[in-house]
C-alpha cells in the first residue's frame, strides 16, 4: 500500500470514529435524560409516600370514623325519597309548616366515593321549633346536614320565622352492575 493509501485510509477510520462518538454521545445523552426523569419521578413518589405515610396519624382517626359510620350503598332515588320523607316527618313532629319541597339533581361527579342526594324545603314556625328541626337533620354519624340556610321573618305574623333550606344526605351509590 503506497503512504498515500494509508494516509487516506487513517483518515477515513479517524472520520468513521470521529461519526461514530458522535452518534454514540448523542444516543447516551438521550439515555442519560430518560434516566434523569425517572430518577425525578421516583423522587416525587417517593416524597409524596412519605408525605402520605407522615399525615396518616393525623388522617387515621378520621378513616377509622368514615369506616364505623359507611352507609350500605343505595340506590339515588331511594336516598333522594327518604331524605324528603325524614325532612317532612320531622318538620311535622315539631310544628313546622311546610310550604314546598323541591327535590335537587343529585350530586354524582364520577370518580368520588359519596354522591349527595338534595331536597330544598321552605318551611315557616317559630325559632325553636326550627332549632329543633335543624338539631334532629343535622346528624353527622348519619352522613346527614343542612347545606343552606336562609332564614327571613313572616309576613304575616311576626312570632314565626320563614326558612329555605337544602338538605343533603351522603351515600355510596350502588355499583354499576347493580
């Protein structure tokens, strides 16, 4: 082989190296950054576990609580019908009027455990009588409040008080193949 062979021939093998680190740095490059984001990601996970495993002493009484006092699932209508019934049985017992009951669409955002089943009453009585009404829905082991309270005094007489209130209860729904 004459030197002006091998001159090119070297030359060809230092360009062909030269290609191949490049196409060998920029695949590793890649490879590095896929690398550094799982590691990110892992890191993220692994702080918001600990976070989790840090507020659950805090959160643990309250799972317990939710546990004790779960309703059975139920079907919307059902829960909406006993709600209505439970408000006006007790309205009654403690001499409230009843001037409407309006049913309310039930609250059932997919992917959330509870949904709230809504009824609107406006009733009218004394104050205590509606203390005692709010004191008998409003049952937190139940899953039960009143949400909205707008209390205005009676046209007609001044001893009674006029009251719109939404009632809500929480229940687990039924499971879709139900």
């Amino acid at each position: 082989m004459s030197p002006r062979e091998k001159k090119l021939l070297i030359f060809f093998a230092s360009a062909g190296f030269i290609v191949l680190n490049f196409l060998g740095f920029g695949f590793f490059q890649t490879k590095r950054l896929e690398v550094m984001r799982a590691r990110d990601q892992a890191r993220q996970q692994l702080d918001t576990a600990e976070m989790y495993r840090a507020s659950r002493e805090q959160v643990q009484p309250q799972m317990e609580w939710l546990a004790a006092h779960e309703p059975e699932p139920a079907a919307n209508q059902d829960v909406q019908t006993k709600l209505q019934q439970l408000a006006e049985r007790e309205a009654q017992s403690v001499g409230l009027t009843i001037k409407s009951q309006k049913p309310l669409p039930t609250d059932a955002t997919e992917g959330r455990h509870y949904h709230r089943a809504k009824i609107e009453l406006a009733v009218s009585g004394t104050e205590e009588a509606l203390y005692r009404w709010f004191d008998k829905l409003n049952m937190p082991d139940q899953l039960r409040a009143a949400t909205f309270i707008r209390l205005s005094p009676n046209q007609q007489d001044d001893t009674k008080i006029d009251c719109r209130a939404t009632v809500e209860q929480w229940f687990v729904p039924l499971p879709p193949s139900a």
